[in-house]
C-alpha cells in the first residue's frame, strides 16, 4: 500500500454525499488517502456524485472498485451492509460501515469473525461519539468526576415521519432496513451510553408503529413493517440503569438528542438538536455545593474536546490504516449494539427481560 490510503466509497445515498466524501475530501487534501472511486447499482446517480466531488471512477457493480482501493466505505441500505462486507474482507479490504452494521447478530458476529480472521482494520460510523460534548462527557464520567452512575435518560427525536403523507422509504421497510427508529436512532444512542457507561447486561423493549401505511413514490400505498418509535431499557454490568427513546414522530425537531446521566457525586446534561449544530458545552452539578442549591452550570467543553467532530469516524479510519493499529468504534462495537437491538426486538415480541451474551 502507498503512503496514501486508497478509498472506494459503496452507495452514493444522503450519508455517503453529506459525511463521507466530503471527509475522506478532506483526508486527501491533506495527503493521508486518495478517494478513487464510488459505486451504486444506480449508476447514473454514482456519476453525478462523481462528477460532483471529483472522483475518477463511478461504477454500478461495487466489485469493479475493490481492485483500486486498500479501503471501503459502506453506505448502503442495512440489508447491503454484510454482503459487500464479506466480499471486501475476503478481498483484503479495510472496512467502514455505516450502522446498524448488519440485519441482525448472526450477520455482525460474520462481519467481526472475518476481519479479525483477516487481520483488518473495521470501523463503525458511530458518529455522536465524536460530538465535542459527548467525548467531554466520556471522560467525566471515566475520571469519576459524577460517582458511581444510576441513572441515564437518553432521547432520541426527529420529525420525518410525523406527517402521515410522508412517502414510503427504505427505512420503513424491513426487508431492507433490519428495524426502524431502534435501528436508524436508538442504536446510536445504545453506542454512546455504551462509550460512556461500560457494557450492558440485561434489555427490555416496546416498540410501536403509529402510522402503518404510507403512500409510495410510484402512487401506491405500502404497510410500514418496523417500528417508528421505541423505548429500551438497559441495565449495564456496573449496575447502572438507563432508558432510551427513539422516535421519528418528534414534531417539530430536526436531530434532536438530549442525555441525562446522574451518579452519586454529580450529574450531567447533553444535548443538541444536530450532529453539527451544539455539542460544545455540557449542563453540569458536580459537588455537595451545587447540589445543595439546585445548581446546574452551562460549562463550555474545553478547547482540547473541540478537536472532535462528526467525521471523525472517517479520519480516523484513514489514520488507524495507515499506522496499521485498531480503532474504535469498530466492529466489536458494531456487532453488540446489534446483540442489544436484537435483545430489544425479542423483547417487545414478549420475551420480558432479555439477557445479552457475556461481554468479549
């Protein structure tokens, strides 16, 4: 491999255009990779994406791109994720996916087995981790700047789907998606109370789908077959308990994410209403002396926290190839969020409390 990491990026969706082109843009720009390539099986809209940013090869077939590059991308629909996955790995490929990173356990667990069979560098786009906030509150929390933790209250909101005319997606379909609001948002508040709190033991779940027919953008109307919004609760190794919700019917939001974590010495706030918009300051009461007057302070995060970014999934994947050294999130990460959705799932179908396999 040259000195440059030569990246091919698979799907040309919203996430692929709005996160990853433009990061990996940036890395070459720099000298650390080289984007070379995308591939869609709509071709046309590969073209225009490579037209657009630049990028030598468009391709409808993802295997006409794996011979160019050291690293992929993956920004398919979930039900995609595995298949291009497994053939990236067996051709010696790096790989990024975006989350969930698979339709279920079963299909991480082979993700995981063959990259670390393989030797190779995997990376998930778990990217709020990466929010300035949300890494200052990681290390408060590790520090024991708020104690022994209790409690964590997570939410999750948007408004897509508040509107009943809202055309039938991918997302909405479980053939191709895995699940709904748990999967596409409750997974990525799963994976930051994991990056804060430790491993999680036990999962109960509701899941609920308020509109179950939507109009599709050929003029028919389709069943929604996942859920639109979900409540989980976790309760982690450390004893420590949590409640998550996520829901696409969060009217009048765009990206809305607000935390709360309260231990036995302190408590704290985060929260903002886009991945790049916020995140740079946290609510906090640390202390008998705050607590004994109510008092929670707006704390700007540190100019060292102000380094993270929502890309840094991205460059940091480049940066971890090429100093041949793991990162994180990857997939380990990737396959126990999934261990948990699956557990959620199982419990909403009725299963009660759900136990999750022993942590690796």
């Amino acid at each position: 491999m040259s000195d440059r990491v030569r990246v091919g990026v698979i799907g040309t969706g919203a996430i692929a255009r709005l996160r990853h082109i433009p990061a990996f843009l940036r890395c070459q720009q720099e000298g650390s990779a080289e984007l070379v390539a995308v591939a869609d099986p709509q071709i046309e809209g590969a073209q225009a994406v490579a037209n657009q940013f630049g990028i030598p090869h468009a391709y409808a077939n993802y295997q006409d791109l794996l011979g160019l590059v050291d690293a992929v991308s993956v920004c398919t629909p979930n039900l995609y994720h595995e298949p291009i996955t497994l053939a990236a790995l067996a051709a010696g490929k790096h790989v990024l996916c975006e989350k969930p990173i698979a339709m279920d356990a079963a299909g991480a667990r082979r993700m995981y087995e063959q990259a670390q069979a393989a030797n190779l560098i995997t990376a998930v786009n778990f990217r709020y981790r990466f929010i300035p906030a949300a890494w200052f509150a990681h290390d408060l929390i590790a520090g024991g700047e708020l104690g022994e933790i209790y409690h964590i209250y997570a939410h999750y909101f948007n408004g897509s789907l508040t509107d009943p005319m809202t055309p039938m997606a991918w997302r909405q379909a479980k053939a191709e998606s895995g699940s709904g609001a748990l999967g596409d948002l409750g997974s990525h508040m799963i994976d930051l109370c994991r990056y804060w709190i430790g491993d999680i033991a036990r999962v109960q779940g509701h899941l609920r789908t308020f509109t179950t027919e939507r109009p599709t953008p050929g003029g028919g109307i389709s069943t929604v077959d996942v859920d639109d919004a979900s409540t989980t609760l976790l309760r982690f190794v450390n004893g420590a308990e949590a409640v998550i919700n996520a829901s696409r019917n969060g009217f009048g939001h765009n990206n809305y994410q607000r935390v709360e974590v309260y231990g036995s010495k302190g408590g704290l706030i985060y929260e903002i209403e886009k991945a790049d918009v916020g995140g740079t300051e946290l609510r906090l009461c640390l202390g008998a002396g705050q607590a004994r007057y109510n008092a929670f302070a707006t704390v700007p995060v540190p100019p060292t926290y102000l380094a993270a970014n929502p890309e840094r999934a991205m460059t940091d994947f480049i940066a971890a190839i090429r100093a041949q050294t793991p990162m994180t999130p990857d997939f380990a990460d990737g396959l126990r969020c999934q261990e948990v959705l699956d557990a959620v799932e199982q419990s909403a179908n009725g299963g009660g409390w759900i136990d999750l396999p022993a942590p690796r």
